[in-house]
C-alpha cells in the first residue's frame, strides 16, 4: 500500500468520527442559540463532503485492485 492510501484511511476515519459526533450533538439541538451551535452544523456537512470524497476514493481504489 502507498502513502496515500493510509492518509486516506486515516482521514476517512477522522470524518467518520466527526459525522457521528456532530450528528449526535445536531440531533440533541433544539435551535440554533449560539455561534458553536451553527459551527457545528457546518462542521457536520463539510465533514459529510469530505467523507464522501474520502470514500469514493478508497472505493475506486478497492474496484482497481480487485480488478473489475
């Protein structure tokens, strides 16, 4: 495996931990009082991008190595 391929993995580990906990936080809010509380909405969808990002990523990779 490359370089890469681990910085990945590890990124895509990050912002899956980061997506869960935020989720948990949003899904106990009930307004948006404060500046943190809209923090952290953003925060829950710039991770959710590069989630996704990460996660194609290593998807393409996986279909490459296996040979499909």
């Amino acid at each position: 495996m490359y370089k890469s391929t681990f910085y990945q993995i590890i990124l895509f580990t990050i912002t899956a931990i980061v997506i869960f906990q935020a989720g948990k936080y949003i899904i106990e809010l009930n307004d948006l009082r404060s500046f943190t509380d809209g923090g952290v909405v953003m925060l829950f969808f710039i991770s959710f991008i590069l989630f996704i990002n990460y996660l194609s990523r290593l998807t393409s990779k996986l279909i490459h190595t296996l040979g499909f």
